[in-house]
C-alpha cells in the first residue's frame, strides 16, 4: 500500500530494456566490421566510427553518467514511502487532537484476540492520496471460517470508527499461517 | 478522495506486485557501471592513468577484437529483454477481492482455500489430512479421499463450497471443482 508510482517503475524497466537492446544492436555492429551487408545483403551494416575520445567527449560522458547516477538513487531511496504514524489530526479551535495508529492498533489487536480462527493481527497506517489509511493484515489458521473474521474486523472497525468519531478507510488483507496446526493434526483421534 | 475510489485504488494494487524491487536491483547495476565510466572517463581527461581500463583501450579492445561483440550483444539483448517482460508482465499476486461495505478486504488464495477446505470437511466428515482445496485465479479445487467404506456426497460437497464461494463473492470469481477420489483410506 505505498506510494511507488508503480506506472514509472514499469516505464523505468521498459526504458533501460530499451537501452540494453540498444548496446547490444550497436556492439553487434562493430562485430560485423568489414562486411558491409549480411545475408546477402538482407540487411545492410552501417558504417559506423566512434568519435575520438578527446577531453571535451570524456567530460560530457562523465557529466551525464553523474546526472544517471544521481536520478537514480534518488529514485531507489524514494521506493516504499507512504507510511504514517499519525491516524487523525484534528486542529480545532482551542486546541489539537491527534491520534497515533498505535492506538487504533491496540484496539482492533484486542478486539481480534478472542477470535478462535486469527492467528496474529499487524496493523500499520498509510497516508493513501494524503488520507490516513490503515491497513490490518491478520493471519487465519489453516482451514478459517473467512466470513467470521471478516465480520470480526468488520465489527471491531466499527467500534474504532464510534471512539475516533469518524470513519477511516480499514484495508484488511487475509493471509495463511505458513505452517499449518501441527498440535491440532496430531492429536490423538 | 472519497472512500470508495480509495478502496478501489489501494485493492487494485493490493493485487499486482510493484516492480519496486525489480527497478532498484536494476538502477543498482546502472549506478555502479556508470560511475565506474564516469570515473574512468574523468582519470582519462585529466591525463591520468587508467583504474582498471580507459575508455580508449577498451573500444579499441572491441575494435580489434571483434570476435567477442556477438556475446556481448547477445548478453545486452537478453537483460534488456527480460526487463521489459518484467515491465510489462501483469505480475499478479494470488489474490482475490472480497466485497464489504465497510472494509476494503483482500485474501490470499491460501486462505481462500482454507475457507472451502473448513466447509468441505464438516460436510464430508473426514480428516484434516484426507482433504485439499486450492485456489487459483478463476477456479478452485477441493479435493476429498473418503475413508473405505464410508460414502462422501459429491452433490452436498459441491453444494457447500459453492455456498461459501456464493457468500464471499471473491472477485475475479471463482468456480468450484470438488472430486472425491475412488478409493477410499482406511481408518479414520
């Protein structure tokens, strides 16, 4: 649920793919050196001479090779952003009243304890288009009744929503235990 | 942003993956071949020696050495390919939405399968292990070994898995498949 623009990180890929076939089609071009078409003159192999490496060529490789660089670890420190701590901020007129997602966490954990089915709750909060978001991650047993623990979130949301005194968009993603019961499938029958 | 466009939008990506780590892998390699060029470029301008190789040598290198340009090229063309299958593959997550007028909801297929394995099991009365359900994208597979000698109603199977699947309405749909193998297990 970050904010990766996932639209540029495609565009991202497609381009340095782009680039690589590029390299590739402009070595290959020096392998066919000498000849000047192939397959019986199919195709046609331009002749190509690479500039001289005078000193002005070298600064200007140099240069954009920083620009590239530096684009570009701006871009990977910036990937995974979007969390945030704080679920409400109220600034009213005698005061402020914000509310830290570790509270709403607490609650919607202990609301969730009881259920037999929820193995573990992890709720973290996004900022999602500049609104506070949370989102619950639980993780069902083997062989969970799905709808009980979705009327379960659904329900504690609910209460949350009646303590903060206003809705806030719940993202809930189901997920399986990675090992089933052990203790429940061994026990004696 | 009015709450169902933003539930539409964070279920939407909820069922792709990002590429994040894909881009930074490969920005990672462009970084560090491009600041050896840049270094190299720059040792040569100022007349310096070169750190492992200058730019000079080094098309000179292909230009007298061409038998090496083919596997060059054909390594460049094959990164180059599999980052743009990587950019324009769908790469989706197995996942299924759940309509809820209250939550944005999201299930892994692991756990939509548990949800059918539940409903199939108390229906056909068998052990944990004598059954399977799995879920792919648009079907699912449920299936049961009877124990020997103690019939499982396939009709009433598929009757409660389609419950379960009718009740969640997991979105893409999904369309149930129950088989009760032949032969049964002994014991319980």
């Amino acid at each position: 649920m970050s904010r990766s623009n996932r639209v540029m990180n495609r565009i991202i890929l497609v381009l340095l793919g782009i680039v690589l076939l590029a390299v590739a089609a402009g070595v290959a071009v020096v392998g066919f050196e000498g000849k000047t078409s192939l397959f019986g003159g199919a195709i046609v192999v331009p002749d190509v001479t690479l500039p001289k490496a005078t000193s002005a060529v070298l600064w200007i490789i140099a240069a954009s090779a920083a620009v590239v660089v530096i684009l570009a670890l701006a871009w990977i420190f910036t990937r995974g952003r979007g969390r945030t701590s704080t679920l409400v901020d109220l600034r009213l007129a005698d005061g402020e009243i914000a509310v830290d997602v570790d509270f709403a966490a607490d609650l919607l954990d202990d609301a969730l304890k009881g259920t037999h089915d929820v193995s573990a709750t992890h709720v973290r909060g996004y900022s999602v288009r500049s609104t506070p978001t949370l989102e619950v991650r639980v993780v069902a047993r083997r062989g969970a009744d799905l709808r009980g623990i979705i009327d379960a979130v659904a329900l504690a949301t609910t209460r949350l929503d009646l303590v903060l005194e206003q809705r806030i968009p719940v993202l809930l993603h189901v997920v399986s235990a990675v090992r089933p019961d052990r203790a429940h499938e061994n026990r004696a029958r | 942003m009015n709450e169902s466009k933003l539930y539409r939008r964070v279920q939407r990506r909820s069922l792709h993956r990002s590429r994040s780590l894909a881009v930074i892998v490969a920005l990672s390699i462009v970084v560090l071949v491009l600041v050896f060029v840049a270094i190299e470029s720059v040792l040569e301008a100022l007349g310096q020696g070169p750190m492992v190789v200058s730019p000079t040598d080094a098309t000179a290198f292909l230009d007298t050495n061409p038998q090496v340009a083919p596997s060059i090229a054909a390594g460049a063309a094959v990164l180059g390919i599999i980052l743009i299958v990587i950019a324009l593959a769908p790469a989706r997550l197995g996942r299924h939405i759940i309509p809820n007028e209250r939550l944005a909801i999201v299930v892994d297929d692991s756990a939509l399968a548990g949800a059918l394995l539940r409903e199939a099991r108390t229906e056909s009365r068998v052990s944990d292990n004598r059954i399977r359900a799995s879920v792919t994208r648009r079907s699912a597979r449920v299936s049961v070994t009877p124990t020997s000698g103690v019939p499982v109603n396939a009709g009433r199977t598929k009757s409660v898995v389609d419950a379960v699947l009718d009740d969640l309405s997991p979105k893409p749909g999904v369309r149930a498949n129950v088989t009760i193998e032949k032969s049964g297990a002994v014991g319980s």
